[in-house]
C-alpha cells in the first residue's frame, strides 16, 4: 500500500513539518531506516535521527520537536508511540480478514460457526463447540468439545484448547498454546503417585492476549481464570485453580502455582517463580527471576528470592556483594582482639 504523509497524518490527527506529498510504501526501525518509509521518534534519546534518519516521514512526540525544518518530513503528535500503534492497527485492519471454511478442516456437524469467521485447513472443532462470528482459526488448531470462542478471536496454528474451556471476545492465542491441559494433581499412597481427575476448565476473559508455547491448566473442581485485558508472554505455565485478575502483564517463563490469585493491574517479570494458595494484591511489581513464597499486598515492588521488599533488596545486596570482603575484615578484627587478650 502507498500513503502520502498528508493521509497518515490524519488518521493520527498529526501536524505537517515539511513536504504533505511525500510518499510512504513501508515502514522501518529508525536506526535502519530507508527512503519511502515511515518511522518513529518518541522519546528525546533518540531525537538526533530527526536529522539524520533517511526515512522519508518520521512521526515525532511534540515535545521533542525544537525547529521548523528537518530533512525528513515530520508529523508531530502529542505521543508518538501510541500514534504508531495506531497506525498498525489500521494497517492489519485493512488487509481484511479471511473468511469461510478451508478443504481439509473436520468440523461436528452439532458445532456451530459464526459468520464472517475463519476456519483453517486441517482445524479440527469438536462436538458442541462454537466459534464466535469474525473469530480467525488459523490450521491445524484443535478446539475440543463444548469450547466457547467469542467474536474476533485469533487463534494460531498448532494451538489446542480442550473441552470447556471458554474463550472471550477479541482474545488472541498464539502458536502451539495449550489450553485446559490437567493440572498437575497427584496424591502419594503407599503404592505411588496417583491421578487426581482435573474436571474444571479454564476461562479466558475479553482482550486476553496469550503468548506462544504457554500451558494453562484447567482446574481440579472449577475453573482458572484469566482475567479482562491480561496480556501473556512466550512460555509460561499456568497451573489449575489459578485466578489471574485483569489487565495484568506476565513476561517470558514465568510459572505460577496452582490455586494462586493475582489481583489486577500487576507486572510480573521474566522467569519470575510463584508459589501456590498465595494472593498477590493490585499494581505489584514483582522483579525478573524473583521467586515468590508468601503473600504480596497492593503497590508492593518485590524482588529476589525468596522476594522481599526491592529496596530492601537494593540495601541488601550492597552488603551481600561484599560480603567476601566483610567476612575478612570481621575475621582480622577477630584476631586482634585475641591478640590482645593474650597480651
């Protein structure tokens, strides 16, 4: 597709600097960038590419903006980031979506199929299931019996979701994603390890985005349940009974225990490891490969592991990191008291 900078600025409600005719053709990172193409500059670190990128078009935070004149054609806005964002989602908008079902796809003939939805090539939709109208299901993606998708859902290829589980509208789950495995309930005997019989499901409210290669459990008795709004990295595993709350954000490899409930509008890092039948409360920051063993209340920043407090963390670990150094210092004090008391 091709734009004039005079079209994209008003789809971003933006003010030109410079020429309203140039021509855009893609887009590039502003480090790499190439004539005809559209970038971004929205923090004032990287304001020296003002000048010198070879875009034809940047669109510019405003308070970044110092002159009147520069040699790409600017689009001033209030933030540019989100602006791009924009400009993104207008973009996939207007590739269209698929539509109708493919050749090789197994569909039971009680499942029922929204219109305007999409089903892929070598899908297969269980008994009873129903797919939401517009909802994308991209191949190879089985969905088990009873599944509910809601509308202008996206589901890639490879993933699974298993029987009763419940998905929202708007949600996307990407490649290879399993969806309502058991969860890992076993009870010793005398005789070894034997199965607990997981009979929940799991729920996934609206505007949830789930990573690649994630396991979310379905629950013993009940359901887990991924609140409004969550957004879920690559590789994380989710155990049953899990009560994720909304808007929260869970980066790469993090694990949570089963029966754990997240509240809302927490930012859980990387690796970060937490243990069952624990509560974290609202806006918790829980640093990257932090393991966390007890309760967290609301707005608490934790760090470590075990987790504790960040800043008790930071005022920790200058001892800890010197602790070598310490332990030699109380020793030599150590043996000049001796010293003197055999004096």
């Amino acid at each position: 597709m091709e734009f004039t900078a005079s079209q994209i600025a008003s789809f971003i409600d933006g003010k030109i600097i410079g020429d309203e005719h140039a021509r855009i053709t893609g887009v590039s990172p502003i480090e790499n960038g190439e004539s005809g193409h559209l970038s971004f500059v929205a923090q004032e670190r990287f304001s020296h590419y003002l000048d010198t990128s070879r875009c034809s078009v940047l669109i510019v935070s405003e308070d970044i903006i110092t002159k009147d004149n520069y040699n790409p054609t600017i689009i001033a806005v209030k933030d540019a980031y989100l602006a791009f964002q924009v400009l993104m989602n207008l973009y996939q908008e207007m590739q269209g979506r698929k539509e109708g079902v493919e050749d090789g796809s197994s569909i039971h003939e009680t499942a029922v199929i929204g219109e305007k939805a999409y089903i892929g090539a070598f899908t297969y939709i269980s008994d009873k299931a129903k797919i939401g109208e517009g909802s994308q299901i991209y191949p190879h993606v089985y969905i088990g019996k009873g599944v509910k998708i809601g509308k202008n859902c996206k589901i890639d290829s490879g993933a699974r979701i298993y029987d009763y589980c419940i998905v929202g509208d708007n949600c996307v789950i990407h490649s290879n994603t399993v969806i309502g495995g058991d969860g890992f309930g076993f009870q010793p005997t005398p005789d070894g390890f034997k199965k607990i019989p997981q009979l929940g499901n799991v729920i996934i409210e609206d505007d949830v985005e789930i990573g690649s290669n994630c396991s979310i459990d379905r629950a013993t008795i009940g359901s887990t349940i991924i609140g409004k709004g969550t957004k879920i990295d690559n590789l994380i595993q989710i155990a049953h009974n899990v009560k994720i709350g909304q808007n929260n954000v869970i980066a790469a490899q993090a694990g949570i225990a089963g029966s754990t409930t997240i509240g809302n509008w927490n930012q859980i890092g990387g690796q970060v490891g937490i243990v069952g039948h624990i509560k974290i409360g609202d806006q918790v920051k829980i640093q990257a490969q932090s393991g966390v063993n007890s309760s967290v209340n609301d707005k608490e920043t934790v760090y470590g592991s075990p987790a504790i407090s960040y800043n008790d963390y930071l005022r920790s670990y200058v001892h800890f990191r010197n602790l070598p150094e310490i332990v030699k210092r109380i020793n030599n004090l150590e043996n000049t008291s001796k010293d003197h008391t055999n004096e």
